[in-house]
C-alpha cells in the first residue's frame, strides 16, 4: 500500500512513528502542501491530513474530489479551525461545550460594555500561534486589543478549576490521555503527566467518542476541564492533533491507514 502524509513537517514525532511502522512493507509519501499546486498524477491509496493550513484543506479537498480517502475528512477539519462553527455544532448535538460567543474584531469586544467577569479570549480561528488569554479587567482587554485589534476572537467565561487541562485523544475509537497545566497557567504548560483511562471521571471516554461521532473525526482531540464533581466542559476540539509520547498512537493510526487503503482499494 501506498501511505501519504499531507505535512510540512513528516519529522513530527507522531507521523515519524507511524511511518516508521508503515515502512517495511508498505510505501509512505509526504506531499508539502506549500510545496505541490495539487493533487499528484497517481495519488496514494489513502491520506493522513496532519497540516491544517487553508493549501493543506485545499489539498484535501482535491484528494477527495478525485476519490481518495483522507484522514480525517478536509470538512471536519474545516469545521474544527472555526471555534464558532464548533460550538454551535457541539451545542447543536447536546455536547457540553463551553458557552462561547463571537466578535468580529478584538477592537469590537474592547468597545463593548465590559468584561462580565474573568474570560477566556481565543482567535475565532484556530491555527499555530493563536491567541489564548485569560482577561479580568477592561484594562487587560484594551491592552490586548491594541495588539492585534483586527483578530476575529471567541469569548468563553472562565470557570474556575485545578488549572489543569485533561488532553484527551482519540485514534479509530482508541483513546489516550495525560493532564497538561493550562495554557493559562502564570508558570507555563510544562510538560504533559501522564494519566490512565480509568482515572477519568465516570462517562468521560464515552464523552470523547461521542465527539468523534458528532464531528465526523478519527483523529481527534478533546480539551476537556472538571467544572465540579467530575463534570466535564469541553472547551476546544482539535482535528489530527500531536499525541506525543502517548504509547499506541503510532500503532493505532498506522492500523487505520491500512484498513482506510484497504476499504478504499475494495470499492
């Protein structure tokens, strides 16, 4: 079989993983989609999307017209890179989402009525180097607004919690988890701690698969935090995240490359 990874960056530990696995039966191509004007002449069997960029959706997209599969699909990873979209869509399918409203402009929000308490402001578009900041004032919000004034933004009401992230993964239905201190966090992230399946709280891995379902992903991340008594808020939802040092994802989506080729070379 004939695997294509759809990055700029095939080094990445997950994709190295993976194509390492692939390699000694199975044939793994890398197409940058900086690098490429379209689609190849003779595609490979199936593509796994890890870049999210506006030319890696339209690769995608390109793929897929001419009938081969992508992981995941160039639509539900469209639908993940606008926080707006997601929350509607989340709320839509009864999904404990984090209520989350929407500003043209972050120079919009800091002309408004004022903060109703400490908030999460995010970019409305998910990409490298986004905007993630906890606000409480007004002061802090002009601050920031004078910084990029232009940036379309999401705002979410900060709920109190450990100040710890649950990042929970999921591969073709196999999920993975670690705790990682919230980007919000005066100290930084630091490093992820690892955590077992059957630590989460009653009803959480079900949650995450759910997720999948409601989104149309394979490979997926679910940013969850414990707002009270172990219940869960989803507060993003990201389409072919890292899954660093999470032991089996390699493993997990080289199978499901496969079996993807596999269908496909079947119909």
């Amino acid at each position: 079989m004939r695997i294509g990874l759809v990055s700029g960056d095939p080094g990445h530990p997950v994709l190295a993983a993976t194509t390492a696995l692939l390699t000694s039966e199975h044939r793994v191509e890398t197409l940058d989609p900086d690098a490429v004007d379209g689609a190849p002449e003779r595609p490979a069997d199936v593509y796994l999307l890890k870049s999210r960029t506006p030319r890696a959706l339209a690769l995608a997209r390109a793929l897929e017209g001419r009938g081969v599969p992508v992981v995941n699909t160039a639509a539900a990873t469209t639908l993940c890179q606008d926080r707006t979209a997601m929350a509607e869509h989340a709320w839509r399918a009864g999904l404990p989402f984090a209520p989350t409203r929407t500003f043209a402009t972050l120079a919009e929000l800091a002309d408004g009525p004022g903060l109703p308490g400490p908030v999460v402001v995010k970019s409305r578009h998910s990409r490298k180097q986004d905007l993630v900041a906890r606000l409480d004032d007004g002061t802090q919000l002009r601050e920031l607004a004078a910084t990029r004034p232009q940036e379309p933004v999401v705002v979410q009401k900060f709920v109190p919690n450990s100040g710890w992230d649950h990042k929970l993964w999921a591969v073709d239905g196999r999920l993975f988890a670690a705790l990682r201190r919230s980007e919000l966090s005066p100290g930084g992230r630091g490093p992820d701690r690892p955590l077992a399946l059957d630590a989460l709280p009653a009803g959480w891995p079900d949650l995450v698969r759910r997720v999948g379902e409601v989104f149309a992903l394979d490979v997926y991340g679910v940013d969850v935090i414990d707002a009270g008594g172990g219940a869960p808020l989803i507060v993003d939802i990201n389409a072919f995240p890292g899954i660093r040092g999470q032991a089996g994802a390699p493993e997990a989506l080289a199978e499901l490359a496969l079996r993807r080729a596999v269908q496909a070379a079947d119909t």
